[in-house]
C-alpha cells in the first residue's frame, strides 16, 4: 500500500503533451498575469515561474480552470489566501518564498492536491488543525528548512485521510509540541494508516508530555501503530520525561522505529551520546531533578523518580540548623533522608512542622531519622506516621520506648538494637516484635536485667520481678466480658422487639390506670379489612356484625359507613379517633385499592394506638398468615406475641374471642 500511494503519479504526467505550458508577464504597475489563450486545445495547464519577483499568486490564476502544476520556488510571496480557488491543482512548488503563517483552511477545497512543497521559506507558525481534518488526497508536505518554534499535535496527526508519505518539518528551530485546541484521543478514534514525519534537526530537548498531547492513557499511542516520527539530531536532555517511552518500549518501537533506536541523548553529561533505547533495562536512570525553586532545601538533592513513582529528599548531613525544613517539594510519595543531622527533639520539629497548614509528613513514604542525637521517640512520630511504609531509626541513643509504637506495623520501623532498662510495662513489646515476621531483623531490644543483658524475647515477669497479678486480670476480664455479652444482647432484643416490649408495657401499666373511664366514645369498633374480598364481607356481614349488634356493640365498616362525597382519608381518620378498638383482619392478597386505604388505617391506628391508653387493636388473622407473611411489623409483633384471633381454631369462638378483646379494652 506503501509502494501505490507514494510512487503513484498522476496521468498528466505520462503525458506531458496534453498538458499546456502558461508564463507569467507582469502590466505596467508590476502586477502578474498569466498568458493564457482562449480557444486553447488543452485540458490541463502547467504554470512556472522561478527566481523571479512575484509577490503574490497571480489573481487571474482563479478563472483558468485545469491548472494541475504551479512552481513559483524562489520569488518573494508571502500571502497564500488565494491558492485554494485553484481547485484542480495536483503540486504547489513555493520553495524559497517569504511565507510567515499558514491558516488552517488554506488547502480548503483542493481534494486534488497531492504535494506541497514550503521549504526555505521564513515559515514561523502554522494554525493548529490544518493536517487533522485535511479531506482529500495530499501526500507530501515539505516545511523544513524554515523558522518554526512550534508545532501542534494537530498538525502532525491526520484522523480524515487515511495515508500520507512524508511530512517534513526538519531543519527548523522546533522546541516544543503543543496542543493548543485541547485535542484528545480516545479509544474510538481513527488515525489512519499515516506516514513519515520527519523532525530531525530542530532545537528539541525536552521529551514532551504524552498525556497533554491528548493521550491520556499510554497505551493510545497503539493508534499511531503505522506512524513513524524521527526525532533523531536533536539536543536531547535524557530525564524522567523520557520515562513513558521506556516503559512502553514496544509502542514507541512501533511509532519511532529504527529512529528510536538512533535516538540518543546529548546531556546530561554522563548519558552523553548514550541511546535511549538503553534505558529500557535502566529506568531507575530517568530522573528529574527539583531545584531550590521548587522547594528543594539548601544543601539537600532531590528528584522525582517516576520508574518508583517517588520523589526523594536528601538532606544527609546537610541540614546546618538541626532543625527539619518546613516546606519540601510538592510531590506524593516523599523519600527523605533525615540521617546524620545530629537532631535530638523530635516532639518539638514535629509540633512545628504540624502547625503548617500543608504539612509535608502527610505526603511522607519513608523517612530515616539514623545517625541523629534521639534519646526517645515521642507518640506524635508514629501518630503523623502512621502510614508510612518505613521509618528508619538506626544508630541512635534510644532508651525509651512508647506504647504509640503499637500503631505501626514492625516491617515499617527499624531500630536497629535498642538498648533499655527494661521494666513490667515494657512487656508489650514481646507481642509488637513477635509480629514482625520475617523483617524481626529490622529490631532488636536488649534489656538490661539484674541478671545479665538479655533480649526482651527471652526474658519473663519473673526475671523482671513483676508482680502477679493475673488472677485479677482474669476475673476483671471476665466481668467486663460478661457485662459487655450482656449489653449487646439486651441491645439485641430491644432493638429487633421493640414493638413487642411496648405491646407488654403497655398492657400491665393499664392494670394501674384508674378503669373507670367516662364513655367518651362513639364507636366500640372499627372495622379494618379487605372490601374486595367477597367471601371476607359475607362472613362479617352475616356472621360477624348479627352476633357483635346482639350485645350492643357499636360498629363502623368503612364500605358501609363511609358517607359518599366525603374524602376517604379524613373519614377514616375521624371515625377511627371516635372508636374505642380496630378490628383489623388479616388477608392474604390485596387490590392496589384496598392496599391503599389499608395502609391508611393501620397508619392512623398506630397512631391512635400510641397516643391513647384507653384504646385497643385486635388482630383477626383471617387467612392463617404466618408471622413472617405479615408485611407490617407493627401487627407482626401482635402476632408474635399470640395477641390475635386465629381463624382456624377449633373451638369455634371467634365471635366470643373478638367480643371478648373489646369489652376487656373498655
């Protein structure tokens, strides 16, 4: 595809005798025409002019339509705004001109257009996104040998034609790649079979960042697969921007080639002429050095080091004040090295460093404080460093321990040897150090007994003269243990029934409560059931209300005492409030209608329930619903606690037992 692309030719160049030959002349007041005769046999025309001084294309250039070929290399033009109304043509030749600036839609239209050719002119900028949407057929494109000090990622990726040759910016002054529109690439983009981009010879030297040249994610640069840009002789400076291309090493191999192995550095001077494709097995190499601007101390070295992903902070031995600085850089992931400083209180650089408002400890990886002058290691050391994966403490006069210690794990500290005057409390530390596994090196504590220097791991409360006091221990222990089992478990029940606890209480504190009660209410019953269940209705209506209007209860059923008209919800809500007990009857499948207003009646029954001691609710469980089958744990709990009428007994005294529940309730 490579070979039919770049060495096609055009037809007219096979025949060069169908082709017209046009010159340019100039009028009296130096403006260029073409000579052109009318009635001419040819289709296709030839326009040439080289090393003379034409200062724009020539106007008339626009109403000759077949022109295929125009070379006017080594005049003086420099405005470019008209060459597009030349639809037809297949080669612009503009070498040695005084073109400036490129607008992006300068080819608009030309879908004919095949090669350009810009080189050694005084070319400085070119608008972003003139190669990005290039529709039509152009496939070499020279600029080299020009002023440019920028160029675009839109102007070097092509998403709309498929395949280009050659796009060569060498030989100009390009120090940066922008990306100036906030282009981006994502998963669904196109790129299209590309070409040869040729950057060789210009002023790089700092490998530019991927992710603000839109590729977000590394692994898109697979997109330019069939790309290949030469970097190649250029004054590159080998640090940690270079470290994407290494540890992609197989995608840059597909979009830099050969090239990428050509690609060598120029400084710093021990990576001098060495090439970059070397630091693939050497990424630790890659560093970037931070400097005194950006918060690196006076007398320390730090980097960021992107193949660790930290950034180290050296100040070994060369913090002249014994004091910890207050600002470092402002990376994640610090590695610093505090060592051999001769700092001797901890607590007090601490408390200092925390009163900043953006304290470096928070970003702190691994921190040695070896070497120093400490005697003692204060709670706040392992409070702020808590998660830090290692705090080296070597080499220095510790004789105390705290117990704050317990926060850090020991493969995340190290001691070295500590030597104490072990007492009872130190005991802990048998436990603390036992837990290290197999970074036990990392400590090791000696105490000095009455009988010798020992480690603490091999010594007890005897030969530490401790008293015994385990017997206590154990029965402290016990009873807090007992007590706490005990908490939890009335939690439990309180929490899981406390619905049914409230249903007891309420019901001894009744049997306090002066009984003779004023008869203040209107109904005795309220009836909450499922009207659309017909068996349901026939059984109160013919079973249920004859035997309860026999002993002068005073009923109210909704779906026959409701006054039409009146809203459903303030008539339940006022009949409800004016009856002394619900009768509330369980069913097994409800209408969307009848859930509603149900819903409603056990709301205001609650209520009720709650508000007035003198009220009652009796539960008939009319389809013989299990206790977890009832979707509502307020009659669940009447249920539990066997407070309803089953409709399945034996006995054959629903009507008494329903009866029963409310004349006992008055």
């Amino acid at each position: 595809m490579e070979c039919c692309v770049c060495l096609a030719q055009p037809y007219w160049m096979f025949n060069s005798s169908n082709v017209g030959l046009l010159s340019i002349s100039f009028l009296q007041d130096d403006t260029p025409t073409i000579i052109f005769m009318n009635g001419s046999n040819f289709g296709l025309y030839n326009v040439t002019h080289q090393y003379g001084n034409l200062t724009t294309i020539p106007n008339d250039s626009c109403n000759i339509s077949g022109i295929v070929y125009v070379d006017f290399s080594y005049n003086f033009i420099s405005d470019l705004t008209t060459i597009s109304c030349i639809s037809t043509l297949d080669t612009l030749i503009l070498k040695g001109n005084s073109v400036t600036y490129l607008n992006n839609n300068v080819f608009s239209g030309m879908r004919y257009l095949r090669v350009v050719d810009l080189s050694y002119n005084k070319l400085r900028n070119i608008q972003p996104e003139l190669f990005l949407h290039m529709d039509g057929s152009l496939l070499h494109i020279d600029a080299s040998n020009n002023l440019m000090e920028n160029i675009d990622i839109t102007n070097i990726i092509w998403d709309k034609q498929d395949y280009f040759c050659i796009a060569n910016f060498s030989h100009n002054i390009i120090m940066n790649m922008t990306n100036l529109k906030g282009w981006s690439c994502d998963i669904h983009s196109d790129l299209g079979r590309g070409g040869y981009v040729d950057f060789t010879y210009n002023n790089f030297t700092i490998f530019f960042n991927i992710a603000e040249m839109g590729f977000y994610d590394i692994n898109l640069l697979g997109k330019l697969y069939f790309y290949s840009f030469d970097f190649r002789f250029n004054l590159w400076f080998c640090d940690c921007r270079f470290f994407p291309l290494t540890s992609k090493s197989n995608i840059a191999n597909q979009i830099l080639g050969s090239a990428h192995h050509g690609l060598k550095c120029h400084s710093p001077s021990e990576y001098h002429n060495k090439s970059v494709s070397d630091f693939v097995k050497e990424q630790d190499k890659l560093i970037c050095n931070i400097s005194f601007a950006d918060k690196c101390p006076p007398n320390c070295r730090c980097f960021y080091q992107p193949s660790k992903n930290r950034t180290v902070v050296n100040c070994r031995s060369s913090l002249v004040s014994r004091k910890l600085p207050l600002v470092l850089p402002d990376y994640n992931n610090l590695v610093i090295d505090f060592s051999s400083n001769r700092i001797s209180d901890l607590k007090a650089e601490f408390q200092r460093l925390l009163s900043e408002e953006r304290t470096y400890l928070m970003r702190t990886k691994e921190i040695s404080f070896a070497s120093n002058a400490l005697h003692d290691v204060p709670n706040i050391v392992f409070v702020t460093l808590k998660n830090a994966t290692m705090i080296n403490l070597t080499n220095n006069p510790i004789n105390i321990l705290s117990e704050s210690l317990k926060l850090i794990r020991p493969r995340a500290v190290s001691f070295g040897t500590v030597n104490l005057k072990c007492v009872c409390k130190d005991i802990w530390l048998q436990t603390w150090l036992l837990s290290a596994g197999r970074f036990y090196n990392n400590t090791r504590i000696m105490c000095h007994t009455s009988s010798g220097v020992k480690s603490i791991l091999e010594i007890d409360k005897d030969i530490l003269e401790c008293e015994n006091d385990s017997v206590v221990t154990r029965w402290i222990t016990f009873t807090l243990g007992i007590s706490l089992f005990c908490i939890m478990v009335s939690f439990f029940v309180i929490y899981n029934f406390r619905i049914d606890l409230y249903i007891l209480l309420r019901e001894h504190v009744r049997l306090f409560r002066n009984t003779e009660i004023p008869q203040s209410f209107e109904y005795d019953v309220y009836i909450s059931c499922n009207e659309q269940d017909e068996n349901l209705r026939h059984w109160i209506t013919y079973v249920l209300l004859p035997y309860l209007k026999e002993r002068r209860i005073n009923v109210f059923l909704p779906y026959r005492d409701c006054i039409p008209g009146t809203p459903r919800e303030d008539d339940i809500r006022e009949k409800m409030a004016k009856s002394r007990n619900v009768l509330i009857i369980l069913s097994e499948v409800y209408d969307d209608i009848s859930k509603r207003w149900l819903a409603c009646e056990l709301r205001y029954s609650r209520l009720n329930y709650r508000y007035d001691w003198r009220k009652n609710i009796v539960i008939l469980n009319y389809d013989f619903l299990k206790t977890k089958e009832v979707p509502n744990d307020f009659i669940q709990a009447f249920v539990r606690l066997g407070k309803c009428v089953d409709f399945s007994n034996y006995q054959k005294d629903i009507k008494a037992k329903i009866f029963h529940y409310c004349i006992t309730s008055k």
